[in-house]
C-alpha cells in the first residue's frame, strides 16, 4: 500500500464526471488499498478516487457509529456507487474536504440514503446511512460527479488554526 497524494480545488479531476469501473484488476485493489491507506493518514472519513488523481467511480468511508463513539469504525469501499433512495429529511451541517483544506462550509444533505454499488471483490452491496454516515456517502459521491462540498455550500468560511474538521 502506498500512499497517494490528494489533489487541490482547483484541479480539473475535481469536476469532472468520473468513469464507470467495469472491471475489477489488480490495479483497482492496488487503488483500493492505496485509498484506504491515504484516507487514513490524511487523517479523513471518506475518499473518492478523483481526490487522489482518478476519475473512476470509487469511494472508501471509514466511520464509526454516531450513537457510540467508542464503537470501532467500519471500512465501506465502494466501486460505482449510486443512491437509490433517500429520506424527505434535509438537514444542514458542517463540512470540511481533504481537497478543500483550511475551508468549511454548511451544506443541506439528506438525512438518510440506501446506497447500491460493488464491494472491492464484484459483489452487489446495499447500504442503508443515516445521520453523518449518510451525510460521508453523499459528499463522496458528489466528488464522482464533479461537484465539491463547496459547489453546494450556503456559507464557506476559513478554518481557524484551532478549529479541525476532517473530511466529510
């Protein structure tokens, strides 16, 4: 695993539509893997592919449960993933982008989504998110249609040195 440097609005990558993976090679576990070990050291949440330079449909979140925060994290990786259903709930938050840093914004998201996509082996997986974990999938997603946290941001502002927010 090695890894990969995160490319910076204004980078074209980032707004972009990414292309469909269809196939699954050795070098999608190599990016898998690579994602993974990035995502962990920047320290972040979630990480689509073009962050790091690719336009494939690819994105790993790694959270835990936001009932428990004691509760160990969960590695979702998901390649083409889509949303297929979402809540009439909307709710307004903060985010922050690894592509993005030293900014924050408020962004209006679903509160809850199914999303449907293949695990790293091929295999259909459905996911059902809620709260910040539905709030990750959605802004991990947006990056694979081109759009960046601050593309849909009601209000953007600078992050002091004190303030951390990691990527959505």
């Amino acid at each position: 695993m090695a890894v990969r440097e995160i490319v910076f609005i204004p980078d074209a990558v980032l707004h972009r539509k990414a292309r469909k993976i269809t196939e699954i090679n050795q070098q999608t576990q190599v990016l898998i893997d690579d994602m993974i070990e990035t995502l962990r050291v920047a320290p972040g949440v979630g990480l689509a592919a073009p962050q790091v330079g690719i336009s494939e449909r690819l994105i790993v979140v790694e959270y835990g449960d936001d009932e428990d925060e004691d509760a160990p994290l969960k590695l979702y990786v998901v390649i083409n993933p889509e949303i297929i259903k979402t809540s009439t709930e909307m709710i307004k938050d903060v985010e922050a982008c690894l592509s993005v840093p030293g900014m924050a914004g408020t962004v209006e998201r679903y509160g809850a989504v199914v999303v449907k996509g293949l695990n790293r082996h091929g295999q259909p997986v459905r996911i059902k998110a809620e709260g910040w974990l539905a709030r990750i999938f959605q802004h991990e997603i947006d990056h694979l249609d081109g759009i960046v946290f601050t593309d849909k941001a009601e209000k953007i502002w600078k992050l002091k040195d004190e303030e951390d927010y990691t990527d959505v």
